[in-house]
C-alpha cells in the first residue's frame, strides 16, 4: 500500500524537501513558520533571541511536503548558549534544500543585515530573500531596497510579505515547490512537528514569561518540564510540573512577582495554551530556582536541548 501510494505520488510530481528559515533576531521567522503550518509549532515575542532550538514545522499538502526548519536569529554571541544558536543555524544552512532569508523591510539595512547577507553568500542551497512587515512601509521606499537587495546576490527569488498579516505567503509557497526536488514524504502527513509535547510545552512556559518580564530577564531564563503524569482516564488532568531557570538570586523574586502574582498569570496563560495544545485539561506547576551562569554551563544547556 505504502509502494503504490509513493508511485502515485512520483508521477504526480510529489514533491518534498527542507527549508531553512533564516535571519536576524526578531524578523518574524516564527510568526511566518507558525502561519504556514497553521497552529503554533514556534513560540513567539517581541523579545529577540526568543528561538534558541532548531525547530521543524511540517506541511503537507496534495503538491508535496515541506519541512520548515526555524532557526535561532543570527546575532554576535557573547555566551556559551548563544554560540550553540548560532552553531544550529549554521548547521541548517547546510543541511537543507531551500533557504529562506528574512530581512525586516521596516528598519534600515545595518552590520547585522550585512553580516547575514555574508552569511548566505556561503551557502550552496538556493535562496530566497524574504522582506517582511512590508505592511509597515510606504510602498515606494520598497522599490529601491529590492533593488539595493538584488546588487548583492542572485537569489532565487525577492518577495515582499507580511508574515503575521499572511501577505504574499502563498506566493512565497509556490516558489518553495519550484525549488524542492521529487520524493516521498520525509515524515508521516499528520505530523506538525518533530518536536515532543513535553518541549512544546516548557517553550510554552517560556512565552508566557517572555511576555510578561522586561530588560535582561528575557535572556537569562530557561524552562525544564521535570514531571509529566497521564492518568488513564482521559477526563482527567495532565499533571505537569515545570522548573523555571534564573542567573541571580535578585531575579527570583521579580520572576515570582508581589504575593506569587506574576507566577501565577504565566502559570494560568501557559496551562491554557498548552490544553490547546494537548486538547485535555493540565494542572501545571511553576518553581523558580537560581542557577548561577547556566548560559555558560554544558551541562544544562544539554538538558535544555540547546545541542551543538
């Protein structure tokens, strides 16, 4: 059954591959990966550096199988951590069919925008040079910076969207399947994401607190899922406990907020997402511990799954 499916789809022009998404911190890689796949695969803020992991979001359709890898955004890195993202992105840019470079059409071509575009003149995969949040710009400042943009490189292609408004996503699509090759699917079709419920469901943690902290805090924070309990009966609650990781001993009581209030709204938000994401009721519950440097330590950032 299997066989014949797959010959079906070969004289169809079934078409599979993996796609690079790629670009500076806060481009809007997420909000695009997360549009295309149709449900959340990838936490997203405003904060930058919110994607530390390699993340694969899957879509099927009747043309073929697209695996979009979202990828830590390309930045100066300072800590151990961040010289893994960096190491991660790097990697993908190897190991894909297709990249996707996002620029953000909004904010002027600086050093980071260069050095991106350094970065991609490396890379052997074709490329296409996406400008996002075009909603946010005069339409003939977007003329000239397509040009300026084609002087650098050939890319395979230029196309102005808005990821979080979907501008231009399908246009963006059917160039994706020009360039992808034939073949089967890499993985099963109803699968979103190779990526386990219990990592989905410490990012979600993680967002809520994204949103909710300000200045350093974002960076300096981490979650582990450190218990996960199924009861057999599925009219049941999830029993969910979860360690959020801070730096410094001044940064607990500001992540715990007066009388437990901000621990219980990121608690409250993140249970609600991921009952959305489990489709059954969560109890969940949130500690905070110190762990000085954990940015710089292996061994922790292994057990956050932020590999080389």
């Amino acid at each position: 059954m299997v066989e014949a499916t797959e010959t079906e789809r070969a004289q169809h022009g079934f078409r599979s591959g993996t796609v690079a998404l790629v670009g500076r911190p806060n481009a809007g890689k997420s909000t695009l990966l997360n549009r295309l796949i149709g449900t959340k695969v990838s936490i997203v803020s405003d904060k930058p550096q919110t994607t530390r992991h390699r993340i694969r979001g899957i879509l099927t359709e009747d043309r073929g199988q697209v695996v979009f890898v979202d990828t830590p955004g390309v930045h100066r890195p300072h800590y151990r951590m961040n010289r893994r993202m960096m190491n991660v992105t790097r990697q993908a840019l190897e190991d894909v069919d297709l990249v996707a470079a996002m620029i953000d059409a909004s904010e002027p071509l600086g050093r980071g925008t260069e050095f991106l575009l350094q970065m991609l003149q490396r890379v052997s995969a074709p490329v296409i040079l996406l400008l996002n949040k075009v909603d946010r710009i005069a339409k003939p400042k977007l003329l000239p910076l397509i040009d300026r943009l084609r002087k650098v490189d050939e890319f395979a292609a230029i196309i102005p969207i808005s990821a979080l408004k979907g501008a231009n996503s399908d246009a963006f699509l059917e160039v994706v399947f020009e360039y992808l090759p034939p073949g089967p699917p890499l993985f099963p079709e109803d699968d979103l994401t190779d990526r386990s419920v219990r990592f989905m469901a410490a990012e979600l943690v993680r967002e809520q607190l994204l949103h909710r902290t300000r200045e350093e805090l974002p960076y300096t924070t981490a979650v582990t899922v450190d218990y996960w309990k199924e009861p057999q009966d599925p009219k049941r609650q999830i029993e969910i406990a979860a360690t959020i990781y801070v730096e410094r001993d001044s940064q607990k009581p500001i992540v715990i907020g007066k009388g437990g209030k901000l621990l219980k709204q990121v608690g409250t938000a993140a249970r609600g997402e991921i009952e959305r994401l489990l489709g059954q009721r969560v109890h969940l519950q949130l500690w905070v511990k110190v762990r000085p440097d954990w940015r710089q330590k292996a061994r922790i950032l292994d057990e956050l799954e932020i590999t080389l």
